[in-house]
C-alpha cells in the first residue's frame, strides 16, 4: 500500500452544529468544504478529520488526539463549555474524553512518556 493520507471521518446529523462544535473543540474552522455534506480539517500534509452527514462516507466513530497538555486543554475547552471527563493515568500518557453531539468519542492523549514495545 502507497499510503499518502489517512483521515478520521465521523457521521454527524447536523452539520452547521457539528462544525461549530468541532471549531471550538479544534480552536480553529475548517480548511475545506469539499461537498455540501462534508467539512474537513487538515492537521499536518498526511491526514485530518472530515466531518460528514452521509452515512455512505460517515460512521460512528473515535478519534485519538495527541496534545502537549491536557490540563491546559482542558482548561481551553472548559471555557467554551465542551467538558471533558476526569484525568485516565494510562501506561504511556494522561487521557481525558469527551463525546460530540452525536456520541462520537474523542480522547485527548499527552505525548507517550516512554516508546511503545515493538510488535
């Protein structure tokens, strides 16, 4: 396989809710609309998140956002009323979740504090 972008693709029923939501969740809107029935933002050259009404694209899903502080995003989500559940001490980092409006799971990760073990 010649991968050249992964993305995380979640079903939402409201769209305009969701993009708010996600824009706040995110600090930022989205790069691209590239049909009626999909946003999309683009975090780095290989990859984002696509946010989408139909359901032949879109399914129920999670979505693992690695960030330098939790407890600073935390305190940044707060403010835009988007809680985040209590601090989950992993092996490897802090997790905190959240669900979006439409039960999609979100968890935020601090970096990993040691290598994973190969496979």
């Amino acid at each position: 396989m010649d991968l050249q972008r992964i993305y995380t693709v979640l079903l939402t029923t409201d769209l305009a809710a969701a993009e708010l939501w996600y824009t706040k969740l995110l600090g930022r809107g989205p790069d691209f609309r590239p049909m009626a029935s999909m946003v999309q933002w683009e975090f780095f050259d290989q990859g984002g998140v696509v946010l989408s009404t139909d359901s032949v694209i879109a399914d129920r899903g999670v979505v693992f956002l690695v960030v330098d502080d939790v407890a600073a995003e935390r305190r940044r989500l707060n403010d835009l009323g988007i809680v985040l559940g209590d601090d989950i001490e992993g092996d490897y980092s802090t997790l905190a979740q959240v669900r979006d409006p439409d039960g999609n799971l979100l968890t935020l990760a601090t970096p990993p504090s040691r290598p994973y073990p190969p496979a």
